[in-house]
C-alpha cells in the first residue's frame, strides 16, 4: 500500500509499504480517506529532532476513514462505518485514560505522526477505542477536522477555559484552522468575540464568519484596540496560540479574573511575564494539549448541527508537502487537507 513518508527535513516522499496486519482482538483496520494538516506536522517537516522519533516516519496526525475490517470482540462498529481517528496512542488502562483524560494518559506511547507512524497511508490497524463513529451528515473530509482542530478548540474553549455563554472572546489568528473553529463555537454559544488577522481580506472573512470584532495586528495594537473596544474592561477568555508575539498583549486584554488558556507557541517558545500583573489580576492560565476521546465526539455533534470546518484547501495525498508549504507560508483561511 502507498504511505506518504518523512525521511529527514522537508524530504517527504510517496513510498509502497507493508500493509498493516489484519486487527488482533480489540482492533480495528481502517481505510484512510482524509488527513487533516496541523502545526505539529510543520514542526516534524522542519526536521525538529525528538528523542522518541525514528525516520522513515509517516506522517499525518489528524484522520477519518472507513472501518474495513473489525477484530475480535470489537462491539458498536461495523465495516463500511465512518470514523474520526485518535491521533495519540495512550495506554487505556492508567488512571488518567480510565477517568476519560485521554490527553493526559501517564503511558502514552507517542503522538501519530510525529513521534510514531501517522495516518497518511491507505491502510491503519489501530485500538477500537481511538476511533470514534461519525453521524451520517458529516462528511469524511470534515470528520478529519475533528481529531485535532476542532477536538483542541472544543477541550481548550468548554473543559479548560469554561466559556459561557454571553462572555466575551479574544481569539487569536481568526484565520487559522483552529482560529476560524473557535470563532464558529464562540458565536454557536453566543459569546462577543474578537480576532485578530493578518490582513484585511482574512478580516473580511472572520467577519463573515460571526467575529464580531476584527483587528488587523499588522496595522493596529490589538491590545489597545482590544481594551478601547471593551471599554477598558477587558475580555473573559483568550485564546492563545501564537505566543511571544503576542503574549504580554493577550494578558493585557483580560479582565481581572479572566482566563488565558493556550495550545500553541507559533512565534517561539520562550517569553517573559509580569509575575505581578498575573496575580494582582488574578488571572487563570492554562495550557492545552490535544483533547480528550470525548471531545472528537463533541465535535462531529457540532459538525452535524451545522457548524462545520472551514476548508481553505484539499490536495491530493502527493502534495502533502505543498499543503505543509501553505500551512507555513500563513496564506491560509481554515484548514488544509489530504484527500485519497
Ligand atoms: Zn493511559
């Protein structure tokens, strides 16, 4: 079977590989029909180095497909059924993965497509409980937003952020595939929410989209337009994912009391805070990492009561890599798939 492979930096090739093995009790075998690209795939693209991670690796972190064939004693599924793929191979059996807190499984064995073998490829034998049915009025290109983009937003904004309804909103990167869902599932709820963009076409679209509020952050201090906009009072929740660029500005538009809750450092790794500010404010910051099972169920809800992925662009399997370009050259409004 074709499986699209990462052999060092920005050296990814079209290989035939062996097919999996037929599944053993509680797996599943899974044709794969769509790959949803993400940020942790630019970071493996670029050739980051991981201790866990060993080259020829295929790629692909977020996934749906059709079950093909059912292993022993798997219940609720069937051949020919859609299904959103769990991209992290947790163990299913610590305190963390029984409680439900997949993502914070205290033996996982590695996230898909990144420290091991992904879903880029025709054929995937995985666990039965990493892949979650999808409603029949959610199509499969959509569904592969679930496992990351929408599964992230949906785990940072209701489990770690507790946004209610009516409260306000600064999302960052309005434009991005997980900006553009996190507007969709702010507005759904009726929050005010504000964005920011790179340019004004992007702005026009986050408009168009439900932002209520767009700031052009090349053009204007989004932290001052933020504060003016809000009257000085500030928003209830950020959401952040850019990091250093923009931190210390996030801060500076919450409320007191507000929560910051980010998933993401686009613009680097390090910054520095105001240690005062944080607790004379006090503000709630959380960090965010992937989702839970549970959450890729919420979404493709969501998906089916209408609130959809948007799709900047669908390429086929061997321009992965052009994706990946696109993805890093920001050009972007929502997500970039591979279709096969
Ligand atoms: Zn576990």
């Amino acid at each position: 079977m074709q499986a699209l492979q990462l052999f060092g930096d920005r050296d990814l090739r079209l290989t035939e590989v062996e097919a999996p093995p037929p599944p053993g009790p509680g797996e599943v075998r899974v044709r794969v029909r769509a790959v949803g690209l993400n940020f942790i795939d630019v970071w493996g693209f670029r050739g980051m180095a991981f201790a866990k991670r060993r080259l020829p690796l295929t790629v692909g972190a977020e996934a749906a497909g059709e079950i093909a064939e059912l292993g022993e004693g798997v219940e609720g599924l069937e051949a020919g059924d859609k299904v959103a793929l769990y991209g992290a191979m947790t163990c299913g059996r610590c305190r963390a993965c029984t409680e439900g807190r997949d993502n914070l499984c205290e033996d996982v064995g590695g996230v898909m497509g990144f420290h091991i073998d992904g879903f880029a490829r025709e054929f995937v034998t995985m666990p039965a409980r990493l892949v979650v049915k999808v409603p029949d009025a959610v199509s499969l290109t959509d569904a592969a937003c679930a496992g990351i983009a929408f599964g992230t937003v949906q785990h940072m904004l209701f489990d770690n952020a507790k946004l209610e309804p009516g409260e306000s909103i600064l999302v960052h990167a309005g434009g991005s595939g997980i900006g553009t869902a996190a507007i969709r599932m702010a507005k759904a709820i009726g929050c005010t929410v504000y964005t920011t963009v790179g340019d004004d076409e992007k702005g026009a679209k986050a408009a168009a989209l439900g932002a209520d509020h767009v700031v052009n952050y090349r053009t204007e201090r989004f932290e001052g337009e933020v504060r003016r906009l809000t009257k000085r009072k500030g928003v209830d929740v950020v959401f952040e994912h850019v990091g250093p660029d923009t931190w210390n500005g996030s801060l500076l538009c919450l409320k007191r009391g507000g929560r910051l809750v980010t998933c993401g450092s686009t613009s680097g790794v390090s910054t520095t805070m105001n240690l005062m500010q944080l607790f004379q404010q006090q503000y709630r910051i959380t960090g965010s990492f992937g989702c839970r099972l549970a959450n890729i169920a919420e979404s493709l809800d969501k998906m089916a009561d209408g609130i959809r992925p948007v799709v900047d662009t669908v390429y086929p399997l061997a321009d992965f890599a052009q994706g990946l370009e696109r993805l890093e050259s920001r050009k972007v409004f929502g997500k970039i798939l591979v279709s096969f």
